[in-house]
C-alpha cells in the first residue's frame, strides 16, 4: 500500500524544492493537499511522480485531460505571485487540486472547468473549501461574471490566450500559462499595466492542452 503522505513531502524534497519554490506559502499548500484523493482511484499510486496525471473526463473526444505535473504548476504558482487578498481565476480546473492549493494562498478562487464530469468531481473534492467557487463553461470565456482576477491561472497548455481571458485582469493583474502549439512550449507571464499588457517567457514545459483554446486558423482561399 502506498504511503501518500511519505509520498507527499518525497515530492516536494524532490520536484518543488530543487526547481526554484522559495514561497513558503506555495510549499505548505502543496504540502497540505492530498493530490491522490484529485486522480481516478486506479492511478492513485502515480499520483506523485514527476508527470501529468491523466484523467477521466466525461467527453473524451474533447481530447484527454490531465492534472499538471507538479514541478511546472508549482513554476507558475511562483511567477503568479499571489497574494493572500488576490481574487484567483483557474482555467482548466479538472478535479479541483490546483485550485484546493491556491485556496491556501489566496483569497478566493473561481475554479473554472468545461467538462461536466470534472466539474462535478471538483465540486465534490473542493466542497468545504469556503473560498473556492465552481463555475462550468467554455474556457475561452473566463467565469463570465462582473468580477475582475487579480491572477489568471491556466492549468494546461493554451495554443493562444484568448482577449476574453486577458478582459478579466485587473490592473496590475498577472494571467500565467503555457503557452504553444507544441508539446513543449513556453510559460508566460501576462501582466496587464495601464490597460497595456506586456508578456515575459519564464520557462520551458510540457504540458497536456486545454480544450478549446486552440489558435484560430488562418480560411484557406482557393
């Protein structure tokens, strides 16, 4: 049987803390967050290796869904720079894990998730987290609501950000992502000053996509 908080804090010694987490925030929440009850019960037992955990989403032909691995997630956590006061938008919620560790540090998360199926796991996993809101809809239009997020958060590759995501930055506000069309892409910092948005590359990883975030293509003409 698997000892998952050994596993746990092995994690963290091996793939949080050697790749640049000096938060204590970050590591605490990551420390704190049961990742194997976020993973189907049949791959509980890799719920903590250095990789993408797949999951079981309800529409599969939407393309396969995974918890990001942790070394990348725990990356953009520190670009974030949440925070305890920061209103957090994730995009690509899944089963809610990223956004149980952002409750920790943050303070509210709208846990944004297209999949009928994650989204109902993630109301379940995430239930008595009192700062932590579970909306469902298309990833592409944010939480649709009044509300601009100090932080955006992408938990998976986007081929582009979409304008309607970078609308729902407050001034000042950070939206992290990976962003490519390849399996190995860029994660980049979108920070919003002004009404400008300036963009920084901060590191190379290789994520699984999210749908509906594709680059719109170019009609081709005859």
């Amino acid at each position: 049987m698997t000892d998952f908080t050994a596993a746990r804090l092995n994690m963290v010694e091996s793939q949080v803390r050697p790749n640049g987490i000096t938060d204590r925030r970050i590591i605490a929440a990551i420390e704190s967050v049961p990742r194997e009850i976020f993973v189907p019960e049949s791959r509980r037992a890799v719920a903590y290796m250095d990789e993408d955990v797949m999951l079981d989403p309800a529409d599969r032909a939407a393309g396969p869904r995974a918890l990001i691995e942790i070394m990348a997630f725990a990356r953009m956590l520190q670009h974030a720079a949440i925070t305890p006061t920061d209103k957090v938008l994730v995009v690509g919620a899944e089963t809610g894990y990223g956004a149980a560790v952002i409750s920790q540090i943050a303070g509210s998360v709208v846990a944004l998730e297209c999949d009928k199926g994650l989204a109902a796991q993630a109301r379940t996993n995430l239930g008595t987290l009192r700062n932590v809101t579970v909306v469902e809809g298309p990833l592409a239009g944010g939480a649709a609501t009044d509300q601009a997020f100090e932080v955006i958060l992408l938990e998976g590759r986007a081929e582009a950000v979409p304008q309607s995501l970078l609308d729902q930055l407050a001034d000042g506000g950070r939206l992290v992502a990976v962003v490519g069309e390849r399996e190995t892409s860029h994660a980049c910092v979108y920070s919003l000053s002004g009404g400008a948005i300036a963009i920084r590359q901060v590191f190379d990883a290789s994520v699984t996509a999210l749908p509906g975030l594709q680059r719109k293509k170019p009609a081709f003409v005859f």
